[in-house]
C-alpha cells in the first residue's frame, strides 16, 4: 500500500475513534495490556535480535540502553496502561458554557487532534505509550521508529493493532512506517496529517519544521541544569545531583550542566566528585572549578551539550541571577531545578527559569509523564504553544466551539431587535 493511500486510512479511521465511548476504549487497552504480558517472549525475543544486530552495527552505548526492552521495561508500560485507563477521559469535556442570547447557547468542548504523525527514537516503549495515550485521547496515529528497533516494533505495532480489532475499533488506527522514504512523503500529507511530534536532535527536529506545512511540536535536547545555591543542604544536594545524572543516563530529563554557589563550591564540589567517581561519571568545569577539583577544563561547547552519558559539566556561579541567566542562555527549555533551603529564592527561580518543568528540592529525573499521573506521555515539549512539558492525555486534545439556538438568525442582532447577554452558565454540553 503507498503512503497516501495508508494515510487516507488512518484518517478515515480516526473519525470513527473521535466518537469511540470511554469504556470501548479502556476495554481496549486493557486488552493491549494483557496481550503484552502473553507475548512477552516473542517480544523480548525480537529485542535480542535489534540489539545483537545494533551492537554489530556499533551504535552508540546510550542509544542501545534505549533499545532494550526486557521483561522489567514491559512492566513499566503495562503499568502505564494501567495507569492510563484509570484517567478520566479528555475527550467530551466542557470548557466553557456561555448563554449569548435566551434560547442560544455556546459551549467550548475538548475533542481529538485527528492524526498524529509520531516520528521517535530507539526506545521501544515509545511505541507503546504513544499508541496508546494516542488511543484514549482518540487519535489515530502514524508511528516511525528508529531503524534499530524494528523488529521490537514491528511486534508491539502487530500486538496493539490485533488487541484493538477485538473490541471493534478499525486496526487501520494505528500504522508503523519504517523507512526514510516514508517520513519524507509524511512530511507531505497535511491533507490527512493533524500534528507531527518529532523526538530526536535539534538538527532533526529543525529539519522536520522546515520541510512540513504540518503543526509541528516536540524537544530536541534536553540540556536539563541543577543549581546549588549559598544555603543549600550539602547531602541532601550529593544526592540529588548524583540522581538526576546517573539514575538513567540517556534519557532527556537527566542532568547534564551542573551549576554550583561560589561560596559553597570549595565544601561541596569535593564531596560530590567523591560520590560521582563511584559512578565513574567524567566531570568538565570551568576555570573556577578545575582549581578546586582536578577535572578537565569545559569549553563553551559543553554548556550547549546533551551527553546523554556519563559525563557531567559544572560551572561555579556568583549567585541565583547568574545561575537564571546561564540556564535561559544555554538551556533548551527542558528541566531545570534548584537546591536551596530559601523559599523565596526556589519562588524566584521558578517564576525566571524558562523551562517548561521547574523543581525545587527534587530529581529533574521526576519530569516525566508517568511519574506526573498523566500516564505516559507522548514526549516533552519545549515549545510554547498548545502543549509545554511532559505531553500526556491533555496535550493530545484540543477543543471545538459548539453553538445550539432555536431559530436564531444574526439580522436580528444587525438590526438591534435582539441583544446578546453573554452570560456564563455552569452546565456541560446537552448533547
């Protein structure tokens, strides 16, 4: 089948999905859920052929943590699932209720985008939570992986469109493009295509945006900061910081520049280069911190990389205002998170850090879809339009105006015969 007639069908599809009821479709991922677990095996399985064929290949470390996917990964998304099917349903809710005139009435209600066009990386547990954070919102979706996964994919795609059959719902929801070829005639398709949402580098992400008529929304790096302020708990910050960097080195919401209070650098930089060598994390810092530590000088390369590895950069600052103006300036507008026992200090750093997650005190590994509730998430945005942060059900609705009179017509309001009241109402759409 070529492209234009695959996309025709899962526009098609996606017409009947925006009216699917919330029980058909919690029925349905509790099927997707259950034939997950009863196909593990053959999924782990074709996991070990990716990552075999993938190591051979010499992808890059970080990129093969992403790929596997065993049987703790598949609990993960099974318990998201799970999670998902316990939120309420975004679709059908009233926004806004307002009478314009007795007898008129207008009401703002949530519905689905349409058709996504998911274009992700190596990490095999995309698929699944995009689908179907994708299904409860009552999208379809075009869905293309990373080469290196594509057997895993190829499996989850087939297991999650045969458990949708079952309870009714067109299989042709759901469709898994898997060349090069394929995301450029995407790019095209504005006539069945709603919403592209690109996940890998800045480069790739620029180059969707710049060859696509199609709304575009997505992250490119996370170049996510900590900063340890004057008055900051100095164990409670080893902690932290080791965290945010090591828990899971390759994934967007991990630590990569470190910024450090001049006056509490001399104590606390020795401390954690302590507890970070256990983890045999590589350190680079500025001028200020290689005379404190030995660490390889940073360039200013580094305050603009993602490592998404072990390797963390660190700058010593003067103080809050100089930690806010290096994270608005080099900052991809991820995560970012300060340390300090200040209140008024963490406030200000929320309201001026111009990030879609800030966090006081806490992991920026917590910017997450699943660890916010929201179930999963479709990715992180760091755009400022639509949707911002972790993108989970709410991201993936938008809205339409719906207006029922009783023979209205706007001649009378031309005429002044009638005036219009504009009074809210509190009560959900009537039909």
């Amino acid at each position: 089948m070529n492209m234009n007639d695959l996309a025709r069908r899962v526009k098609e599809a996606s017409i009947q999905l925006a009216g699917t009821g919330t029980e058909r479709k919690n029925e349905t991922l509790a099927r997707i859920a259950d034939a997950l677990i009863k196909h593990q095996a053959e999924i782990i399985a074709a996991n070990k052929e990716d990552l075999l064929r993938s190591e051979q290949e010499q992808l890059a470390e970080p990129l093969l943590k992403r790929l596997k996917f065993d049987e703790g990964k598949i609990q993960d998304v099974v318990d998201g699932i799970q999670s998902l099917i316990g939120l309420e349903d975004p679709v059908g809710k009233t926004m806004l209720a307002t009478e314009l005139d007795e007898g008129l009435e207008l009401y703002r209600v949530t519905c689905p985008i349409g058709v996504i066009g998911m274009i992700f990386e190596s990490r095999p547990d995309a698929l699944v939570q995009i689908s179907t954070l994708c299904l409860k919102s009552g999208n379809s979706v075009l869905l293309k992986g990373g080469s290196e996964a594509r057997k895993t994919n190829r499996i989850l795609a087939d297991i999650i469109a045969e458990a949708t059959g079952q309870t009714g719902i067109p299989e042709s929801w759901l469709a898994l493009l898997e060349t090069r070829e394929d995301v450029t005639a995407m790019l095209k398709m504005d006539k069945y295509i709603d919403l592209i949402i690109p996940r890998g580098s800045n480069e790739f992400v620029r180059y969707i945006m710049d060859h696509s008529r199609i709304p575009v929304m997505g992250h490119a790096d996370g170049i996510c900061h900590a900063y340890v302020a004057e008055d900051a708990d100095l164990d409670m910050a080893v902690k932290l910081v080791n965290d945010s960097k090591t828990q899971y080195v390759s994934v967007c919401n991990a630590l990569e520049t470190l910024l450090v209070d001049e006056r509490i650098a001399p104590e606390f930089l020795p401390k954690l280069k302590q507890e970070l060598d256990k983890k045999q994390v590589e350190l680079v810092g500025c001028s200020n911190t290689c005379k404190l530590i030995p660490v390889h000088p940073a360039t200013e390369e580094d305050w603009k990389t993602e490592y998404l590895d072990y390797k963390l950069s660190i700058k010593i600052v003067s103080g809050l205002n100089e930690a806010i103006e290096h994270i608005n300036t080099y900052g991809s507008g991820h995560t970012d998170s300060i340390i300090t026992t200040d209140r008024e200090k963490a406030a200000r750093f929320m309201e001026y850090a111009d990030s879609g997650n800030v966090m006081w005190n806490c992991s920026t590994r917590f910017s997450d879809g699943f660890r916010y509730g929201f179930g999963a998430e479709v990715g992180i945005s760091t755009s400022k339009i639509h949707a911002r942060g972790p993108v989970g059900l709410d991201g993936m609705i938008i809205y339409k105006y719906k207006v029922v009179g009783n023979g209205h017509i706007v001649e009378d309001y031309a005429k002044r015969t009638k005036q219009f009241t504009h009074k809210k109402i509190n009560r959900s759409f009537p039909l």
